[in-house]
C-alpha cells in the first residue's frame, strides 16, 4: 500500500505543433491515492483515488480498458485488442471506420479478404466478450467498412455473421 501513496505520475499531451494541451502533475504531485483510511468502528478501509486522474479521462484523450474482459481473451487475439482500443476511444454509441483505414491504422500487411475475416474473428471477440453489442462488415463498392454498436439497441434486420 505504501507503494500505491507514494506513486505518482506526470503526464503531458501535447497538440501535432507540439504546444502543450494538456498538464496534470507538473506543477504538483498526481498520487494515484489521495487518502486511505481505516474506520475502527466500521472496520473497514476506505480508498480515495486523487480526483484529477478523471479530467485525464473525461476530455476523451485517454481510454479506460475494461482489464478483467482484456484479460479473457482467447490466443493470438491482437486485433480484437487493437479493435478494443479503438472501441475505447469514442463515447460514440454506432462507429464506423472504412476498411482500408482500419487495414492501414492495423499495420495489416495481407489481403483485404484475408483482413476481413480476421476482423471478423476480432469483431466476434468482442461480442461474445460483451464489449460491444453487435457489428457488421459493409462491402459495397465505395462503401466497404466496419460498423459497431455499443449499445442494446440493435436493429432488427441485423445478424451477427
């Protein structure tokens, strides 16, 4: 526990110029525990998480991964984690990427089929892990792309591959 109070962070964002967006910790301490009690009379501890570790994460600069689902992934999983990551990132509740960025953004070096049914296995991780609730692959001409829902609200013409 001494480990955890004593623990800081200084973290700094800066914009494509390199001007500074963003300071947490520089001109103060970031302890990722403010306090850490223990009530006699309740018997039990209390934890308190310094406050500003949530404006890190409430301007959608950083995403906050679900461990315990990260940690259930099958094998050789590594573009259903990337996909995660990218899940992650938006608060957006339909995202939807173009194959070709994804292929690209993915560092993914085969054909476009074969990257296709490797998202699909991802897309289906993620799913049966509930991270998201539904996807597609759009392949249409100029409208080839991945759709994802994060929310229960799927429409009903839609079926999971």
């Amino acid at each position: 526990m001494q480990s955890l109070a004593f623990a800081m962070r200084v973290i700094e964002v800066t914009n494509k110029d390199g001007k500074l967006k963003l300071a947490i910790g520089k001109t103060r301490a970031l302890h990722m525990i403010d306090s850490f009690d223990y009530d006699d009379e309740a018997e039990a501890y209390t934890l308190r998480i310094d406050p500003r570790w949530r404006g890190m994460y409430g301007n959608r600069e950083f995403a906050l991964i679900d461990w315990n689902k990260r940690c259930q992934f099958g094998q050789h999983q590594n573009m259903a984690k990337a996909l995660q990551r990218l899940v992650a990132t938006s608060a957006d509740q339909v995202q939807r990427y173009a194959l070709d960025w994804l292929k690209n953004k993915m560092e993914h070096s085969g054909r476009m089929r074969d990257f296709r049914d490797a998202l699909s296995r991802a897309a289906r991780e993620l799913e049966q892990l509930e991270i998201i609730s539904a996807w597609r692959i759009l392949d249409q001409n100029l409208l080839s792309g991945l759709t994802v829902y994060q929310t229960r609200r799927i429409p009903k013409y839609w079926r999971t591959p």
